[in-house]
C-alpha cells in the first residue's frame, strides 16, 4: 500500500477514536440538569432535593418526588467558596441527604492535557517521514532519481513516427542496430556509442526521435528533465546522477534520456564568483558516470538541448557525447511530409493540396505544422463543416504568422487610410523589386498588435542571402513611411517598427556580415562574461573613428533604400492609390490580386511564376506515424520580411 495512503488511514483512525471516546463522555453526562446556584437554593427551601454529593465547589445530587423535575434526574451546581458554611446547615434543615467526596478530575481530560504536546509531536514527525519517502522503506530518500521507466503497454513511438528529419533518423538508426545486434559491431572491434546529444531549435522533434530510438530498439529507457536534479538540498544533485546510473546499470542495455540538459551542463564558472555550487556538483558526477574510473557497459546516455553553446566543453568531448545530431528545421520536402504525416486523422477536402501548404510555410518546424494543421481542423469544426478545406488552412496559416484578426479594434477612417496606403507602400515596393519575396497578402484588418500586414513568402527556402536580398528587405521597409509621406498631410508612428528594423538589418551589414565600404571586417567582439553564465554581451572593440564611420554607413544605406522606395513609388503613383482604395474597400488583398492591378494599369506581369511541386519522399509518407509530439514556439525565417506596423505610440 502506498505510504501516504497508509498515514491517511491512520490519521482517519485516530480522528474516529478521539469522537467516540468525546461522545462517551458526553453521554454520561447528558441525564444531569444545570442549576444555577440560585434555583438550587430554592429547590433546597421547598424540600425537592433528595440527595447531594459535595466535590469541593460542585455539588452534584438527585431530585424527590413532585417537583417540576424528575426524580431519577440528576443536577449539578457550582457553590461560592464564601457559602460553604452555610450550605450545610441549609441542607440539614431540609433532610437532605449528604455525601462529601475529594474533588477528582476526569482521567481522560488528565491524559490528553497531559499527553496532546508529545502525541501530537510524534503524530507529525511519523507523517513528514512517511511524506518524504519515495518508496523502497527509506526514510529521507532525496537522493533516489525522478527518472520515469517508459511502460512497455505505452503508446510505442518508432521511426515510422518521425517524418522531415531523415538524417538525423539516419545517424540514430545505427545505435538502434547496435542495441540489437552488439556482436555484428564487437567483433569488428566497434565500441556502443556513450552519449548521443541532440541539438536543434525547439519544436524540431528531439524528444519525439529519443522516444522513437526507444520504440526500435525495444529497451528500458528512462526519461527524467535536466531540472529534475537540482534541489534545494546540498548534494542532492550528484545523488540522483548516481542512482540514475545504477538503475542504468540494472537494466542494462538501456537508453537514459535527459531533456533540457543545459539546465546542469552549463558551462563550469558560471556562477557568481566562479564559486563551487550545487549546479557545478551535480555536472561533475555526471563527467564521472559517464566516462569516469566505472564502465556503463550497455547505458547509452541521450541528451537533448537548444542551447549547446553553453554546454560544458568536458561534456562535449568523445568518451562522453560521442555523437552530435543536427536536428534541424525541415526543408519543403520535409515539411510535406511532416503534413502528410499529422493530416492522416483528418478528413481532407478534394481541394487540399499539401504541397502548396508546405511551400508557403517556410521556416516552420514539426511543432508548427502540427499547430498549423490543428487550427485548420477547428477553423473547419467552427464552421460546421464535415471536412477540412483548403480555405481552413490558408485561414490558419494567416492566423499563425500574422496573428488573430481583432474585428472589434475600430479604427478612425483617417486611421484606416493611412494605414491602407502604408500597406500599399510596402506591397508595391515589393513588386517592382528584382530580388524580393513574391507577395503573400496584404491586409487592413488589425492583427496581434499591428494596425496592418504585409506579407511575403519565399519561393523556396534560403539558408544564406545576398547583399541585394538584403538591400531590397530595407527597401520594402521603407516603403511604408515614404507612402505615407507622398499621399498624407503628416507623417504618422505607424513606420516606427519598420525603421527599427531596417536600421538593424543595416547594422548588421556592416558590422556582422561585411556587406560595406569598410570592408570585410567585424566590428563589435562578443564576449562571454563569467558571472552571466555564457549569455552573450557585446563591447565595442573599435575606435571612435570607426563608430563615426560606422553610423555613417548605416545612414548612407538605410538613406539610399529610402530614394529607391520613394522613385519606385513616385513612378507608380497612380497604382498606389488604385491599391490603397481596394484595400480601403475589401480590407485584404491576396498576393495575385496585387499583381493583377499592376498588370492591368501598367501591363507588367510581374506575378512569379509557380514553381514546380515538390517531389514526395517515401520514407516520409509510406508508413504515416501514430503521435507526434508538438513542442516549442514558431520562430520566423529571417529572410521573411513580415511588416506589422504597431499601435501608434503614446510618447
């Protein structure tokens, strides 16, 4: 039985006891009527008391016949001490039976008074041991590992499961195949890999690929969070790596599965001072179980973090984490498959097509996409529908990268057409610029905390960008403030996000990327100082002459961007209003419709062409998996300049 189900039985008990016990008492005293000393001296004086018995101040006694109570009930009274002496003679006049007794108090009352403090004591000390054991009859068992066996009758999650990560499936399958063939790898000499540290962003399937490393290969494995072993308590830490490895060792061959483990691997010295803290122990038995004077023999170690820069270096080396796997944002053919993958409980519309859903979705990881799917399904079920359309999904995709339409915002009309000719800015720049992103939508409507979007959606995914990409980003930002400068009376905040960023993105051109007249240089060394733990700090590494010409440069190419957006804008006056006036009218525009009234007012077709789909990979979709494990926050590509204009500031 469980201990703490055990202490509450107990308790119950006693708690029953003592009312039993209380009534008892009570009971006995029920047939006694309370008399005031007054009432007791008049049933005295008119002769209907029969008998007394005298106990120091109370006076106890019995009734005669034809009074008001009856004879057989008892009475009880408390005398004044000044009244003794003439109580008895009071008593003797009226034939009064007398008994004098010593006053005794109730044992009962004398047991508890006397006992309570010490049973009580006891009773606490008995529950707070029984509390603080975890199992096994020891008291105090901080030390014991929080680690959590997965249950072979569980959900099984295997590599059919994981989809849009095959390399890292493929790099993980060995071990699998060593777990269940070791003597194919021994007798080549091969040793079983110690550690395998999975690093990526969050919500790219980690967790989901250790799980699946434990479906295939079909051994213990234990699962326990990198926060779960520091405590309060000094070298509580330590013990739990070391029980950790011991049922490890029991169970042998195992997987043991840390998640988050930068929350004990962080770099030693990170504390305030450099001290030797709680943190810094428990990495230390760590390094030792799992490369130390022991062997693990059959305890493969798999840890999983977003931050491997602030790992220890001893924990990274080989003999610890042998193995490093990339787990990293998928590419389209990956993100089709992960689609295919989380759409295969869902009734699809005919007109669902996954391919253009995954090329309009980059940037995404499994996690997103799982979001993405799921709020299609509730768009779908919002609307009474029986399946799921491809209008749910693009509804859900605008919903997910440009936030939730706030209707009831209402906005001035003088708000509106700034706004409105401010997104035409953005949309028109963009479209007569060579090496921007084709247009997505552009919209009016109030989303998140911005008044009005502009989005735009690579044609295929980008990894690295050119210095023209780059200068055209800054260009489309400027858009917005040289639109409003053209068409309003006064220039408004609604610019205020766009010039932050532009103004950064510069920045970054010529202090990280080299994309200036001062050359191939980096300006601004990042150093890690001791008492922040690894969190990055920047000081400047550079003269003041540098800083001046730095701030210079940025000027020169936030200013030329702006030229640029003003001449594109100047020229296609008319097209900016025709495109402000629909957005005024309809509220949003797609992409093609934009391209469209170009087109008819200038003949250009500037529309990009579609690019061919993407061919589908069939180790994604043969076997479609059963869970996936949603996980982490969507972070944007940085080459997708979304153009949320804020709330107009208050300042």
């Amino acid at each position: 039985m469980n201990p703490t189900v055990r202490t509450l039985i107990l308790w119950i008990a006693i708690f029953v006891v003592v009312i039993v016990l209380w009534n008892t008492f009570q009971a006995g005293r029920s047939n006694q009527q309370e008399l005031i000393f007054t009432e007791f001296i008049e049933e005295v004086s008119d002769g209907r008391v029969a008998e007394v018995t005298i106990r120091g101040q109370q006076v106890t006694g019995t009734f005669r016949e034809g009074g008001q109570y009856n004879k057989d009930q008892q009475f009880s009274t408390n005398v004044p001490p000044d009244y003794n002496s003439e109580l008895i003679p009071a008593l003797m006049e009226s034939n009064v039976r007398i008994n004098v007794e010593e006053p005794k108090e109730n044992p009962l009352l004398q047991f508890l008074f006397g006992w309570a403090p010490l049973l009580l004591i006891i009773g606490l000390w008995v529950f707070f041991m029984r509390q603080m054991q975890t199992g096994g009859n020891k008291a105090l068992s901080f030390g014991k590992s929080r680690a959590k066996l997965l249950s072979a009758s569980g959900k099984k999650v295997t590599f059919a499961d994981v989809a849009g990560i095959e390399e890292a499936k493929e790099e993980l399958s060995e071990i699998v195949e060593f777990l269940r063939e070791p003597q194919k790898f021994q007798k080549l000499g091969g040793k079983i890999p110690k550690g395998v540290l999975l690093m990526g962003p969050p919500g790219t399937g980690k967790t989901l690929l250790a799980r699946a490393i434990a479906g295939e290969a079909n051994v213990p494995f234990f699962s326990i969070s990198g926060s779960d072993f520091v405590e309060m308590f000094v070298g509580v830490g330590a013990s739990r790596v070391r029980d950790l490895f011991d049922q490890g060792k029991k169970n042998a061959p195992c997987l043991i599965f840390i998640d988050e483990i930068d929350a004990v691997g962080r770099h030693r010295g990170a504390g305030l001072g450099g001290g030797h803290d709680e943190r810094e122990q428990t990495l230390n038995q760590l390094l030792v179980e799992m490369d130390g004077f022991e062997s693990n023999e059959g305890v493969i170690l798999i840890a999983a973090t977003n931050r491997p820069d602030v790992l220890d270096p001893a924990l990274l080396r080989p003999g610890r984490f042998d193995r490093r796997v990339v787990v990293d944002r998928p590419d389209i053919n990956g993100r089709f498959g992960i689609l295919k993958v989380h759409t295969r409980e869902i009734p699809l519309h005919s007109d669902v097509e996954l391919e253009v859903i995954a090329r309009g979705t980059p940037g995404f990881a499994g996690a997103d996409l799982a979001n993405l799917v799921n709020e299609a399904a509730l768009i779908a079920a919002r609307r009474n529908k029986k399946k799921v359309g491809m209008d749910d999904f693009e509804y859900a995709k605008d919903k997910v990268l440009m936030g939730v339409e706030r209707k009831t915002l209402m906005l001035t009309d003088d708000e509106k057409r700034v706004t409105a000719f401010h997104e035409a800015g953005h949309a028109l720049v963009a479209a007569f610029s060579d090496n921007a992103d084709p247009l997505h939508k552009v919209t009016i409507i109030p989303r998140g905390r911005a008044l009005g979007v502009t989005m735009q959606l690579p044609e295929e995914d980008k990894h690295s960008y050119k210095k023209s990409y780059v200068e055209t980003q800054i260009r489309v930002l400027m858009g917005g403030r040289v639109a409003e400068e053209l068409t309003q009376d006064d220039i408004t905040t609604g610019a205020g996000n766009d010039i932050e960023r532009a103004t950064d993105m510069a920045h970054k051109m010529i202090c990280e990327w080299g994309m200036s007249e001062l050359g191939p240089l980096s300006f601004g060394k990042k150093e890690e100082p001791v008492f922040l733990g690894r969190d990055y700090a920047q000081r400047s590494d550079y003269s003041e002459e540098t800083a001046i010409r730095i701030d210079r440069q940025v000027e020169a190419i936030v200013n030329d961007a702006y030229e640029q957006a003003r001449t594109i804008l100047t020229e296609h006056r008319a097209v900016l209003d025709r495109i402000a006036e629909e957005l005024l009218e309809v509220e949003s525009l797609d992409g093609s419709e934009v391209y469209d009234v170009i087109k008819e007012m200038t003949g250009q077709d500037l529309k990009p062409q579609r690019p061919p789909r993407p061919e589908p990979d069939v180790r994604q979709v043969d076997e479609p998996p059963r869970e996936i494990e949603p996980a982490g926050e969507p972070k944007p590509q940085p080459g997708i300049p979304v153009n949320p204009d804020p709330l107009p500031s208050t300042e």
